[in-house]
C-alpha cells in the first residue's frame, strides 16, 4: 500500500502526520488503515501513490530472491523465469543493478517490455525449449515453476543455485518445496531454495533507495477501483498480469 500519514501511535519517532509513506501490512485494500513502524518507509517524492504501492512485496520477494537465496554476485548469468510479471519485473532491474547478466522468459507479447526493463536476453517460453538448450546459469530465479524440477536443474553450473519463488500451488508442489528440493539438493549436489519474502524496514529502505536512484521502476498493469478488487484479483489470478495490478482510492 502507499499513503498519508493522518495520525501516528506512542512512541512512534520515524514518521509525523502527513508523511507520504509506502509498505504493507493487513487490511491494505481500504481508504485508511493501521500500519506498523518497521513495516513502511517514506515514499520517494518522484513516485506516484500508485507506483509506490506497486513495490513492497513483490520487490521485496525479488531482492530477497536474488541477493539472500540466489547469492548474486555481479558478472553472474541469471535466468528469470516469468520475467514479465509482478515479481520478475523487480528481479530483472535488481539483478541488473546488482550487475548480472540477465536472461528474461515470458511469452511473446512481454518480450519487448522485459528487454526494456533492462533484460541483456529475452527468451519466448511458447517457442523455444530453454530449459534444453545448453546454456547454464548461475543462478535460476523461478516465479513460474510449473515444470518438473529436473528442468532448471538442467540449467545451472555445477556450483548454480536455483531459487523457487512460486508457480504451482497444488498440495504437490508445496510438498515437493518443503521436503523433496532439500533432498535433490543433496543429491544432485545443486542447490535449491524455496523462501516465503520476509517484509522488514531495512529492505523496503533499499527498494526506496533503488527507486530514488532510477534503478528500479515499478510496471504497472491494469489499474482498479476499490469497488472493483474483485475483479483485480481475478485478472491477477489468471497468471499473466504484465507487471503489477494497483488499485486506486
Ligand atoms: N515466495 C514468496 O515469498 C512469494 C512472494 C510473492 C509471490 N510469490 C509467488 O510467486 C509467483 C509469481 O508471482 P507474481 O506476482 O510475479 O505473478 P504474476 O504477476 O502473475 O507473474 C507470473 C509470471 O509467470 C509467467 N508465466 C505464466 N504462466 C507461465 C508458464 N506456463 N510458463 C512460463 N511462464 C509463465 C508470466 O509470463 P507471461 O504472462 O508472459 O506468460 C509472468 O511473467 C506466484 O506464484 C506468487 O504466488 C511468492
């Protein structure tokens, strides 16, 4: 969510009434609600409410992906599988900033919005069979994982790391997240992490940071009425949203 500050609790020292701040919290679909401390930051003046509200988890879950599970380092080859969406929209332009070289996959109609993003490489995942074609990573950043693990894995360098962020949502896949990834980590000797993005004051300052340097831009989609959420969250939920989805007040 992005707002104003309209009053702030006891004790609070980092915002005052009238701060224009973005972040996340419970009950953010809503004109005013109750937000806490270490969980928004002062919204970059050059940033639009919507663009702001656009950010925190999603560049969040990126960043985290990236720098704490994928442990990207500059010069790495990364592969962004579902570049085109919420998540790796923020992932193509971290993983640039950060000094990787990018390979983004999305579907034909995303692959000129990713290149402009920053991407080095676009692939169209209807027509080519990525996965197969010899070329290996060093790190694998997954928004889309609808395939069967041993396709990344095909991917990466020997010391590769492959991080699941989401796709699949079946009672499968979470299985295989939480117990069968460790155990094909072990044994093939690839690692490969699945994370839940943890929201905290320190890496929504950076996103803060990023945006106010031009580093990162937030895409945005479609944009909604409160009154018609319902139907935001149904197109989100289609899985080829181009960016964000924001809705407005
Ligand atoms: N781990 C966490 O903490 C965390 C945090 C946030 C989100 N998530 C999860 O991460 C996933 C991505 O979130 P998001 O907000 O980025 O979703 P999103 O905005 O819907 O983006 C989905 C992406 O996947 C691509 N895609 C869809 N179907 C595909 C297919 N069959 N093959 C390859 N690519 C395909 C889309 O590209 P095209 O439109 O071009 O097809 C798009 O780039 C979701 O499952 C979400 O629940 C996890």
């Amino acid at each position: 969510m992005a707002g104003q500050v309209e009053a702030v609790g006891k004790g609070i020292t980092r915002f005052k009434v009238g701060d224009e701040v973005f972040g996340s919290g419970i009950g953010s679909f809503a004109e005013s609600g109750c937000f806490l401390e270490d969980k928004i930051v002062l919204k970059p003046a050059s940033l639009t409410f919507e663009q702001a509200a656009a950010v925190p988890v999603a560049g969040l879950t990126a960043l985290q992906a990236l720098r704490d599970h994928g442990r990207i380092q500059a010069g790495h080859e990364v592969l962004i599988h579902g570049a085109s969406g919420g998540v790796g929209t923020f992932a193509v332009q971290i993983a640039k900033a950060l000094g990787a070289r990018v390979t983004g996959v999305c579907s034909e109609r995303n692959l000129e919005m990713v290149q402009s993003i920053g991407a080095d490489h676009v692939i169209n995942y209807t027509k080519e069979d990525f996965w197969r074609s010899g070329k290996r990573y060093d790190l694998i950043v997954d928004n889309a994982a609808f395939h069967s693990i041993s396709k990344p894995l095909r991917a990466l360098k020997p010391t590769g790391i492959y991080v699941l962020v989401g796709g699949s949502s079946s009672t499968a896949s979470i299985l295989q997240s939480l117990i069968i990834n460790p155990l094909i980590s072990k044994i093939k000797g690839r690692k490969v992490v699945s994370f839940m993005a943890n929201m905290n004051w320190t890496d929504l300052a950076l996103l803060k940071e990023l945006l106010e340097a031009g580093k990162i831009i937030p895409v945005i989609d479609r944009k909604y009425s409160l009154s018609d959420a319902p139907q935001a969250i149904r197109y989100v939920e289609e899985g080829h949203a181009r960016g964000k989805v924001v809705l407005t007040m």
